[in-house]
C-alpha cells in the first residue's frame, strides 16, 4: 500500500501562510491525495483532496507535484484555530502520524 | 444536526468486560468505518461496511465484532475488553465507494474514549 511522509511538526505565527509538505512517492495513478486535520480531542476533518491537478477551496489549496509523488497543503493566512495535527492520506484510508502544526499569536 | 454521531463519548470498564459503542449518521451515506487512535495518535483503520456488507477487516482481534442493523448505523461490539483496547474509536461515514476505489470525503464522529482498567 502507498504510504505518506510528514514532518512530524510545523510552527507558524498567526496570519501567515503554512505550507505542510507530504510525500508519497510510491503513489498508484489513481490513488486521490486526501487532506484531513484533527483538532484537539475531535475527530478528523476534512479539508481538501485532489488527483492532478492544484485545488482551491474555502480551507485551504492544494498543490500537487507534476509527478504526484508529493503534495502541499497551503494555509493562506494561519489562525490559532488551524492548530491542528494535518494528515495526508492516499485513497487506502492509511493515515500516518501527520504534521502537528503549531500557530503563535 | 450532528452528521455522524457516538455512543458514549467516553466508557471506562474493567478487564474482561464486554461493551458496545454506537454510530449513527444522518448523511445518507451507504459506506462506513471504525478507526481506532491509539496513546501514540497513530489513527488505523479497523472496519469498513458497505450497505450493511462488510468490505475490509484489517486483521483485527476475533473479539472486535462490528454489526450493521441499517445503512445508517455501525456499531461496534467488543468481547473479554483488555488493557490493550484502550483508545479513542471513531466512527466515519462516507459516499459509496466508485469501483472500489476510496476517493470519496469521510465524515468523522466525535469519538469514543475507552479506557480498560
């Protein structure tokens, strides 16, 4: 199964753009890139997903490599709210242990 | 209007015990899962149904039973509960699967915190 690698954390200070970077080199062409957050003691969120191509929403954008075999998720603008843990997953509902990312007043 | 909900939030028992925790979603989704997060917040997939049928088992303890009654409902039921069951279970739901693959958006309930004493 294709497997995706996170830094294991992010700090960013508030209202500054976070971009959390993931890997996955060993992606099939048709797995999609699955972007989800798990604030603290609630289950994960949803947040973008994709296949090829970058992808905006009201969350975030994604942007995908032109080989596929890594991804960003980027946060516009940081609030204290988007401290989160963020996991990306490919579509074999495996999640790693994502990015706990940090944001500073 | 909760989507995907638990029952109980958190459930506290001893060793050897046999509990349920319930899910419900309201989504009218036809697939849904139990994940369970452990101490390490490693989230693994345990179960997934389809429609009432059940589509994955990732190789989890004879003890662990889920059980459809309805489309929009999963529940879990563990046996003989040990030290080692302790964790957060989530429930989740999603759209049907398109040829098997899982690209569709998964909702998430709020969690169940089991500690087995």
């Amino acid at each position: 199964d294709a497997k995706t690698t996170q830094p294991n954390s992010m700090e960013s200070n508030e209202e500054e753009p976070v971009h959390l970077p993931c890997n996955h080199s060993t992606i099939s062409g048709t797995d999609y890139i699955h972007w989800y957050r798990q604030l603290p003691s609630q289950g994960p969120e949803y947040v973008i997903h994709g296949l090829t191509s970058n992808v905006n929403n009201r969350m975030a954008s994604l942007a995908i490599a032109e080989d596929r075999k890594s991804s960003t998720l980027i946060l516009h603008r940081a609030t204290l709210r988007d401290a989160a843990v963020y996991y990306c997953i490919l579509s074999k509902l495996i999640f790693g242990t994502g990015t706990r990312l940090q944001v500073f007043p | 209007d909760t989507a995907v909900s638990q029952t109980p939030k958190y459930l506290v028992t001893q060793m050897g015990n046999d509990k349920s925790i319930k899910c419900e979603q309201n989504l009218g989704h036809d697939t849904m899962y139990w994940y369970k997060q452990d101490s390490k917040k490693f989230l693994k997939i345990m179960f997934s149904y389809n429609n009432k049928e059940l589509i994955i088992n990732e190789t989890v303890p004879n003890r662990f039973s889920p059980k459809s009654p309805d489309k929009a409902h999963l529940n879990l039921h563990i046996n003989s509960l040990e030290l080692g069951d302790s964790a957060v279970y989530f429930c989740a739901s999603s759209l049907p699967l398109a040829g098997g693959r899982y690209e569709e958006t998964q909702y998430f309930g709020p969690g169940t915190r089991l500690l087995v004493l």
